[in-house]
C-alpha cells in the first residue's frame, strides 16, 4: 500500500496539470480523461488490495493476488505514458 502513494499523487498531477494548463495540450481534455482515468485505477486497485488481504485464508494468496495488482498498476504506468508521449 505505500507503494502506492506515488501513485496517488502522480495521478493527482496527470489530472490537474491539464486542467491548469490546457493551452500545452493539443487535446486537453482528453489529457484530463487519461488523469481522471488514472486515478480511478489506482483506487480500484488500493480498494482490490485491501479486499484481497481482508479475505485470504492463506498467507499464499495476498501474495499472488498482490502479484496481479502489482501487474495492473504496472499497465496503467504504461498506458499512461504511452499516450502522453
């Protein structure tokens, strides 16, 4: 979960600096989209980790469930800057 504060603000960033700033922006407000989408993805993967850890029964599962979050967060990043760039 601490892993995530970073995430938290730079999605922060990604969704105000458009809204900031929307003449250095050719779409701006597709740039406020990938923001706002950034940071729907990273609550839903802090809401996922807290549910996956709540539930387990085993000490093996959060690892492999926290294996997968860690995938999607790493997608998002990607996506992220894929399109930004």
């Amino acid at each position: 979960m601490l892993n995530l504060t970073p995430e938290i603000e730079l999605a922060y960033a990604k969704f105000v600096y458009p809204i900031m700033k929307p003449q250095e922006f050719q779409h701006p407000k597709f740039a406020i989209f990938i923001g706002f989408s950034h940071i729907v993805v990273v609550v839903q993967i802090l809401f996922g980790l807290i549910i996956f850890v709540c539930m387990a029964d085993e000490f093996a599962d959060p690892v492999i469930n926290f294996a997968g979050i860690c995938v999607l967060s790493e997608l998002d990043n990607w996506l992220g800057d894929a399109v930004m760039s």
